[in-house]
C-alpha cells in the first residue's frame, strides 16, 4: 500500500515575529504592529481557508504571552491591543468547521498558554472558552473539568482560579443554569465579573424580570461594575421592546464613563435617535451637578446653540473652548458668536484656562468685535465686556488695554 504523504505545514509569516521575548522593555509600539499584521495575515486566509485561519489564530495566541513578557505594560496599552486581537481571533475559531478533536486539541493549546501567561495577557479567552468550545457536548467536557476546582477555590475562600471565569462560560454553554446559579451563590464575594454570568443564565431561560433584579443586587462600590450592569440590563430592556424604560433607568448611568462629555452625549444621541437632544442633554446635566459648563460642547455640536451659552453661564467653562466657539461661527451664527466671546472673557477673568496669555485673551475679544460688527451691536459689546472684565482678574483687564 503506497502512504500518501502529509501536505506540508503552513509556514505563518507572523510565527518568527512572536518569539519569547521578541519584544523589549519600550516595544509596545512594535509589537502592535506585528499584532495588526499578523491578524491581517489571518484574515486573508480566513477568506480561502476558515480552518486555517483558526489554527493561526491558536497559534498567534499561544505565542502572545512569550513573546510580550518583557515589555513595560504600565500604560494598559499592549493589554489593550490583546484584548482586541482576541476579541477578533475568538469568532474566527468558533467559526472554523472542524472536528472535535481538531478543536479539542486547540483549546488545550490555549489551555496551556494561558495558565503558562505570567503577565495575564490572555486571561480574557476564559471569558470566550464556552464560544471557543462551539458545541454544548465540548462545554459540558469542559464543565466536569473545571467545576470542581471552582468548588473548591469558592469553598476555601481565600484561593483563586485563573480558570474560574472560563467554567462560568462552559457552564452556560452547556446549559447547565441552575448549576452555575447555584455555582455563584456559594461565591464568596457579590463581583459583576462572575456574577453576569447569572445574568446571562436568567436571560437564556426568559425571565428577563428576574434578570433585572439578579444584576441591580450584583452592584458593588466599584464605579466600572456598575456601568457595566448598566449596559447589560439597558440591553436587555432594548432587546424586550422597553426603550422608554432603558432609557429613564440606565441610559445615563451606561454611558457617564465615555471618555470625554461629547462622547458621551454622542454615544447617548446614537442610542436613542427618537429623543429630541435637547432633552437628552439637559438630562445628562442634570445627572452631573455642577458640570453644566462641561457640556457647553456637545450643546455646541447639536447646534442647541440657546442651550450652549446657558450652560457657559451656569458652570465653569474651559474659556479656550468659548474662543474657538466664537470664532468658527462668526459668519452663520454670530449672535452666538458674540456670547460665547463675552464668556469667554469672563472665565478668563475667573482665572480658567490653562496657560493663559494675552493674545488668548485678545484673540477672545476679536472675535466677538467681529460677531457685533456683524449684527450692528458693536457699542453694546464693547460696553458688556468691559463690565464683564472690570469685575475679573487684573491681567485680563490689562490685556484689553492693548486690544
């Protein structure tokens, strides 16, 4: 009988990149390119090949760790861009059609990697492990492995297992609710990071009312948790029709930890497209005392143009912001123009701004000179803003005497 020889192994080219140690102390900036290029080289394959491209993901995977270790990852960002190749990796594995044993195999590669990660840079595949198993006989093989040591990492209190979020996925793969119910009420301490799996078991079965109460009793003191119950009960409420009441709940509370105040007014607008801005915006000042003047540019970016100058009037506003404001709608709003100048001037006499000179603040009576120009009302500016400045700092007024 002739024997048929094996086709050669794919020769990935990102696999002499990721070496153990590959990467030193300051390479955060390398190695994120070597992760895009590799996950484009993945997803080239993905488009012929499926199956390949999963097992070039394992492999990609499984050599993340080593070949990070030695960076400075003080900054969060190289976690960062792991986070994000792993959430793109995990769908192209599940996605792969092949045998059990083929992805049995796997996930014991990325068993391996991940309790030899030193660094938890891939801890974030146990969330993923139920989605990786694909079929709830796999899951299931997974549950009898893990429950026990979870048991008794629960039981002994003080013990942790790197694996515990991974059994919480199996489990609920596995549709094994009542045990990973039961499983969380023997934690020993109430955390949304094991306890939205719960969450997620009440949902499966329908009882999304139990859900809500399941995940409101989940909050702890911890500002990101909460947020992110939040999102998962708005989700849900969206999900089940109930907009008006994701929307009075947790709209707000799911959204105050974007990144700046625009973001987050944005984020909400593109939420909820049926609610007037307005009234979206002075909600969101309204669950942030005394920030009104921090939401000057999102009024701004609506074009809530009434809105935006009282919010300046009510709060602290940065006065560089005012300035810019002032300017860039001189010619199509320039009553606005106007009174974001005199606030401008106001603040700045306040002492508000961040390296202040004298051409910032002639730069903010300019343009609101050329905003009265424009509406005839030059007397009356003039006249308003050396009343605003005369009660302000010294400096201010001195560098209008230059204007």
């Amino acid at each position: 009988m002739v024997s048929v020889p094996k086709p050669p192994a794919h020769k990935w080219e990102f696999q002499a990149r990721f070496r153990r140690g590959a990467f030193g102390w300051r390479g955060t900036a390398l190695a994120k390119k070597r992760i895009d290029e590799a996950l484009a080289e993945i997803r080239k394959a993905a488009r012929t090949d499926p199956a390949l491209a999963a097992q070039g993901a394992v492999v990609l995977l499984s050599r993340l760790s080593p070949a990070l270790e030695n960076i400075d990852s003080s900054s969060g960002a190289i976690g960062d861009a792991v986070n994000r190749a792993i959430e793109k990796l995990v769908p192209i594995i599940a996605a792969a059609p092949v045998d059990e044993p083929t992805r049995s195999a796997w996930l014991e590669r990325l068993w391996e990697a991940q309790n030899d990660d030193g660094m938890a840079y891939i801890d974030a595949l146990g969330d993923f492990w139920g989605e990786l198993c694909v079929t709830p006989a796999v899951a299931a093989a997974w549950v009898d492995r893990l429950l026990p040591i979870v048991q008794r990492s629960f039981r002994e209190r003080g013990s942790y297992f790197s694996g515990t979020t991974a059994c919480l996925s199996v489990l609920l793969k596995a549709e094994r609710y009542g045990e990973l119910l039961d499983l969380l009420e023997t934690a020993p301490f109430v955390w949304w990071t094991y306890r939205q799996w719960g969450f997620r078991a009440l949902v499966a079965q329908g009882k999304r009312a139990d859900a809500l109460r399941y995940a409101e009793a989940s909050r702890s003191p911890t500002e990101d948790a909460n947020v992110a119950i939040a999102r998962a009960c708005e989700e849900l409420l969206l999900q089940s029709g109930m907009a008006e009441e994701a929307y009075r709940r947790y709209a707000i509370a799911a959204r105050l930890s974007e990144s700046t105040y625009i973001a987050t007014f944005r984020s909400l607008a593109k939420r909820y497209p049926t609610k007037e801005p307005s009234t979206l915006l002075a909600d969101l000042v309204a669950a942030t005392p005394g920030d009104a003047g921090k939401w000057f540019a999102a009024a701004k970016s609506a074009g809530l143009f009434e809105q935006a100058i009282a919010l300046a009037n009510t709060g602290p506003t940065d006065p560089k912001t005012l300035t810019r404001a002032a300017r860039d709608h001189i010619g199509e709003h320039p009553e606005f123009a106007l009174e974001a100048s005199l606030c401008a001037l106001y603040w700045f006499g306040q002492g508000y701004g961040f390296d202040v000179t004298s051409l910032d603040i002639a730069d903010a009576y300019g343009h609101g000179l050329r905003a009265a120009e424009s509406l005839g009302r030059t007397d009356e500016f003039r006249s308003r803003a050396q009343a605003i400045v005369g009660t302000g700092d010294s400096f201010v007024r001195n560098a209008l005497r230059l204007v």
